[in-house]
C-alpha cells in the first residue's frame, strides 16, 4: 500500500505542511481555551509523531503561544489561522488542526479513534450528538 501524505496549510497559504502518518487518534475539544482559540465550539486536533510533520513553507511567518505552562499553540502571524498544538511534555507528538487540511478531512480516519475531550467545559447550551467518546477531562 503507497504511503498516504496529506498536506495542509493556513488560509493565507504563507504557512505549509505534510503529514506523512496516519493520526494515531483526533480530539474534539471543548476546553475554554481551544474554543476562544478558534472562535468555534470546539477544536478539533489530530496528533501524529512530530517526525511526521513536516513543515514545508513559512517558518517565518509561523508564531508561537504558550496558552498554559505545558502548551505551546502555533499559529499563521499574517492571517491567525490556528495550526499546531503541543505539550512541552511530549515533543515526539505534535497534534494539527484537522480543519486546516487540504482534503478538508482526515480521510481513511478510523471513527473509533476520535473523542470529545474536556466535555465538562463545553458551551453549556451546545448538545453533542455524534455518538463519540465523551471525557469530562483530557482522555490521555
């Protein structure tokens, strides 16, 4: 079976990315954080070993936040499109924003590895139907 590469980048298009793995599992999460981050009820990040990842264009133009003592977010400085997450804990994984491929999925993504994460502080009057785990908390 051929390697399946996916390719992503921000809006702009000044910052570029390959992934060349497939995710080992893709979160939906509802913390504060990530909502304020991306404007939208939830984030939705797949995480793969940061090997994986390559970053093929716009170095330059990428911008690092450190969101909480452990979290570092990366994101486009001309457009703001949220791209990278990570733990300083664990930096043989990186997770994307799953939106920001070209595809516009994940394809070939297996169901059963996705999650809804930090439920607990989800917007009170959003309802999650979907049918995926659900964790109050992370689910690591």
């Amino acid at each position: 079976m051929a390697e399946q590469v996916l390719t992503g980048g921000c809006q702009c298009g000044a910052v570029r990315y390959r992934v060349s793995a497939p995710a080992d599992y893709t979160s939906h999460c509802h913390c504060t954080m990530c909502r304020k981050t991306h404007g939208a009820l939830f984030a939705t990040y797949s995480v793969v070993p940061s090997a994986e990842l390559v970053l093929e264009g716009g170095r330059d133009a990428l911008t690092l936040y450190k969101s909480s003592p452990s979290v570092k977010r990366s994101f486009c400085r001309n457009c703001g499109g949220t791209l990278f997450f990570q733990y300083d804990s664990k930096p043989e994984w990186i997770a994307y924003a799953t939106g920001t491929l070209d595809a516009g999925a994940h394809p070939g993504h297996p169901p059963e590895t996705e999650r809804h994460i930090y439920v607990a502080s989800k917007a009170p009057w959003h309802e999650i139907t979907d049918g995926l785990p659900q964790f109050d908390e992370g689910s690591e």
